[in-house]
C-alpha cells in the first residue's frame, strides 16, 4: 500500500469511527496528548507522512504504525488497526529527529 491510499482510507472514516483502547489513552494523559488532535490526524491526514503495515492477527484486519510529522524535531506516532473501525492500539510523542527514529 502507498502513502496516498492510506491518506485516502483514513479521511473515509469520521472522528466517531475511531476507537482508543485503554493503553492509548493512558499514553496519550501520560504524554498530556489531546484525544481531539490525534482523531483530527487521522481523519485529516495532511500530517501523515511516512508508514508502516505490521502483522495483524486477524485475516480481516490491517495494522500500521504511521508518522503524523509537525516540525523536523516532533511527530507523533500511532500504531492503529483497521477493521471496520479505526482502533487507535498507542500513541507515541516524538521529541527528536523523528527521521532517525523511523530508520
């Protein structure tokens, strides 16, 4: 899958079709990460730049690990999974050259 399919999948889906399981939002109040901006990321996906798809355990389920970059020194990482839902698994704050980390 190429970047802009993903972008195109995620915009089809609205802000109430995103799920957050415990663990993200824990990581998201840990990380003082609003909820709000990360929906907003994902159905609006201006900010996603770069992907990867993981394993799933499901056969009817699509998981990825995407990169929402807002400078050269901050992104934020969410590893989601698509099934019908976006399932939003956790949520990172990157504070460093966010290149270097996806290397």
């Amino acid at each position: 899958m190429k970047i802009e399919e993903l972008k195109e999948k995620l915009t089809s889906y609205k802000k109430s079709d995103i799920i957050f399981t415990e663990h993200a939002e824990i990581r998201a109040l840990v990380r003082n990460m609003d909820l709000e901006e990360v929906k907003e990321n994902i159905v609006n996906p201006k900010r996603l730049v770069t992907f990867r798809e993981k394993e799933s355990r499901k056969s009817n389920e699509k998981k990825f690990e995407c990169y929402f970059v807002y400078s050269k020194n901050y992104c934020h990482k969410y590893v989601l999974t698509i099934n019908g839902k976006i399932i939003i698994v956790t949520i990172i704050d990157i504070n460093r050259d966010w290149q270097r980390t996806i290397r």
